[in-house]
C-alpha cells in the first residue's frame, strides 16, 4: 500500500513538474487547433450549405419560367387539336380558321413552326400562313409515337434540326389527332427554338466553374450552360451523375462530369408534369473559393500560434527545471553532510522520526548503531586536519557499503560520530553489521601513531526496540538512542575497538 501510494505520488510529482507543463501546452495547443479546425470545418459546411441554397434559387428560377410556358405552350396546342376535331372551326373561311386555330401565344420570340400533319405526316395547316409549307415528317420519331400509341398525350422531343427553318436547333411538343372512332389522324406540333433555353440559362449567375442543363429523363441532352453544340442531344444515360439525376425526384450531390471533368456540387430537380430534369452545378473551387482564402490564413496562424504556445512553455519547462534542479541541490545540500555525504543530523531527526513510526505501527525490530571514531582528536592532532577530514571520508564509505538494505541509512551524528538507523533489523543481525562495520573500518589501515591498535580504529555501541519486549509500549526512540549512546560509551571504556549492546532499549 505504501509503495502503490508512493508511486502515485511521483507520477503526480512528474507531470505537476517541467515535462507537465510541456504536456499541458502540448494538450492546449493541439484543444486550440482542433477548434480552429471545427470551426473552419463548420465554415465549409456553411459555404456547402450556402451553394446548395444558390443552386436550388437558381433552379427554381429556370423551372418556373419553363413550366409556365410550356404550360402555355401545351394549351394552344390542345386548342390546335381541338379546333382540328371540330368540323364547325375547319368549315371556317381559310383566314378565319387560321386566326381561330393558331392563338396569338404561336407568335411568342422562342416558338418556331406550329404545324398540323395528317396521318402520313404532311403538312395540311401551317401558323405560318393560310396556304402550308411542304413537308413530311413521317419519319420523325414525335410522330412515329403518336401513330403508335393513342395514349402518350403531350410528347417532348429529344432535340433536332428544324427542316422548316434552316437547321435551326428545336424542340417539338407534339399532341396526336384522333378520329371520331379512334383512329389516327395526324399530330399538332409546336417547334420550341432552343435559343430559348440558352438564353434563360445564360441570364443566371452560375460562377466561373459553374453548369446548368436541362435534360430528358431518357439521359439526352436538350440544354447545357456553358453552351456546346456539339453537346446538345449527346445521351449521357450512362453517366454516374445522371444515374443519381434518376434517383429520387431531387436531390444534392457532389461529382464529377463526365462531361468536362470538373467536379461540381450539383442540384436536380425532375419537372413536375413534364419528362424533364433541371440540374444547376455550381463548381467545388467555386463554392469554398472565399472560405478557402480565409481558412488558410486562419489555420495558419492558429498552427503558429500553438506552436509558439508550446515554445514558451518549453522554455518555461527548462527554466522550472534548472529551479527545480537548483532547489533540488539546495535541499540535498540542506539534509547531506558536505565532508562525507551521508545524511546530516537534521535528515537523521527526519528519518528516525519516519522509521519509528513505522516500527511502532508494523510492530518490527528498529536498531540503532553508534559509530565513534578511536582517539579522532589526537589523529588530528597529529596528521592534521585533512588527514583528518579523509579518514572521516574513509569511514563513512566503509558504512555505507557495509549497511544491508536501501531502506538502512547512516548519518555523521556531530564529529567522529556516526549513527545508523537499520529497520526491520533485530539485535544478532544488528552486532553482525556492526562487527562488519569495525572490521572494515579497522582493515582501511589508516596509521595511526596515538593508537594501541597503530591504525585507525572505531568502536560501535548498538541498541535494538524489541516490539515483542517492550510490553507496556513506553519506549521511545530517543530510550533506543540512549541506549546505543551507553553502550557506545562501555565500548570505550572496554579498550576501543569493539561492539558491545545496550540493555535499556528492549524493556521499560
């Protein structure tokens, strides 16, 4: 539990530090880019969604225009047909009947020929004038369906050459002419100019990339803007874009034509009442154009921006780090003797403090070693100072590398003195370590003429808390340092050079 603590706190230590101000800069400035792009990602939805709405204006302009007049269109021709059937209207005077048959709605700009066939497509009544055109126009396929099927009603025609008028591109909306029993009669005709389309067309804004057609739903092309007139009456039936056109009664869709290979938002719309397609296609550069000369800028000054953000805060991160580092040494120097780099009596009061604790608490063996250098002052005294400070220095290395676990530490006590804490440690094995310790010291060989022994030497006195001996609890450790202090005081008196325990530690 205390390790698993301990590590949580270090992870928290490491990211609250250096490198989790870089992380948090790092997360920070990835959150300002990733809105930007929302943001910049909404703006082209609203640009895509500001096209369509273009695209469905522009539409519904065109169709408007030409179901009402195709609507016009279609009654003066059922007028036409009607006025054939009637023997009253073709027993009229010739210029009469001319006047009665062909309204003024046959003299609209766009309308070409007007024509009545009989049923082997000769023309018998013609707008034009009382005394007909000649022409056959059996062969057409307006007329070719009429005389095959009497339930086609209105007919559009795939585009064509007018014969009557010089090649001149058309459109016929056609009606059959039926007899009393049924039977085929002829057709009324009406010639649509497709300049008309062209220059509706040609009147709407569609952007420099933009397309508008007007196309059959059998896939052929009546109109398209720009204008092609090679393109006019192409079948495009296999096209991706027109099998989408078949789809539904409209719709919106981006693709590519397969026309020119520009890729376009496109808008379709099929006619109601007539076999026709409007479609309005506004081109993709076209339609982000202005959100792109702003999202570039925009995209780009946030990357900057966060990139800048996470710069600061890794010149931050260094600086923290060199305090941290600076602090760090501050606070080692503060809790580590400078001579021998073991703990200093301040870290040894915070170490006791924490292993009592925890001896207390888990009800183990705690020990202490006094560590006292023999006949120290006469040393000095005789090698000097610094010969003094590095047998200081060899000592406590001989401590260091003698003490068991990471978890014993050893701290210089004041002087010559040394103190080691070993937890979890109980008397045998404490004299064991010990009597290793002043074997060691002793085998350094450091001379030392004021000494019995000739070289340097120390003497150790250790006391061990014995939780299963000290029934009553009242033992505390400054009783365990007491103790270790005594017993290093009989080792002196006992000759130097020895390990001897204390008593008082283990029992109140």
């Amino acid at each position: 539990m205390r390790t698993r603590i301990r590590r949580v706190r270090s992870v928290f230590s490491r990211w609250g530090g250096p490198s989790g101000v870089v992380l948090g800069a790092i997360v920070i400035a990835m959150i300002m880019v990733a809105l930007s792009v929302v943001s910049l990602y909404q703006g082209r939805l609203s640009a895509f969604e500001r096209a369509e709405d273009i695209s469905k204006s522009l539409a519904l302009i065109a169709e408007r225009d030409i179901t009402r007049n195709f609507e016009i269109y279609a009654l003066s021709l059922q007028a036409v047909v009607d006025g054939v059937s009637n023997p009253v209207t073709m027993g009229l005077p010739p210029k009469v009947r001319q006047d009665v048959l062909f309204d003024r709605a046959t003299t609209a700009q766009y309308l070409g020929s007007v024509l009545v066939l009989d049923e082997k497509g000769k023309i018998v009544l013609d707008a034009a004038g009382p005394v007909p055109r000649h022409g056959n126009f059996y062969h057409r396929e307006y007329f070719q369906i009429h005389r095959n099927r009497p339930d086609v009603g209105l007919y559009i025609s795939d585009p064509f050459e007018s014969q009557l008028r010089g090649g001149s591109p058309s459109i016929a909306l056609s009606r059959r002419i039926s007899r009393p029993d049924g039977s085929f009669a002829g057709i009324a005709l009406m010639a649509i100019n497709l300049e008309y389309f062209h220059d509706l067309f040609a009147g709407l804004a569609l952007g420099p990339h933009g397309s508008m057609s007007l196309i059959g739903e059998d896939g052929v092309m009546v109109m398209r803007q720009p204008f092609d007139p090679k393109i006019i009456g192409r079948n495009i039936r296999s096209a991706s874009t027109f099998r989408r056109f078949m789809s539904a009664p409209e719709g919106t869709f981006t693709d590519t034509a397969s026309i020119d290979g520009v890729r376009r938002l496109y808008y379709f719309k099929h006619l109601k009442g007539l076999p026709l397609i409007i479609m309005t296609a506004q081109g993709e550069d076209d339609v982000y154009a202005s959100w792109q000369h702003r999202a570039l800028p925009v995209l780009g000054l946030m990357v900057v921006l966060a990139l800048a953000f996470v710069a600061i805060a890794i010149m931050l991160s260094m600086q923290l780090r060199r305090r941290l580092l600076a602090e760090s040494e501050l606070k080692l120097l503060a809790r580590v003797d400078g001579l021998t780099g073991l703990n200093n009596r301040l870290m040894l009061g915070e170490i006791l403090e924490r292993e009592w604790r925890e001896a207390r608490r888990e009800r183990r063996a705690l020990s202490l070693l006094f560590v006292d250098i023999d006949h120290f002052k006469a040393y000095n005294d005789t090698y000097g100072h610094q010969a003094g400070d590095n047998a200081l220095l060899e000592v406590a290395r001989c401590i260091s590398a003698n003490i068991r676990l990471p978890s014993d530490s050893a701290a210089r006590y004041g002087g010559e003195e040394f103190l080691i804490v070993l937890p979890d440690t109980p008397a045998n094995e404490a004299a064991e370590i010990a009597e290793r310790i002043r074997n060691a010291i002793a085998n350094l060989d450091i001379a030392h003429a004021s000494s019995e022994f000739g070289r340097v030497t120390a003497s150790i006195g250790f006391a061990t808390w014995d939780p299963d001996r000290d029934v009553d609890e009242q033992t505390d450790a400054a009783k365990v340092i007491k103790a270790a202090d005594e017993a290093l005081y009989h080792a002196k008196a006992a000759g130097r050079n020895k390990v001897l325990p204390g008593e008082a530690a283990t029992a109140n």
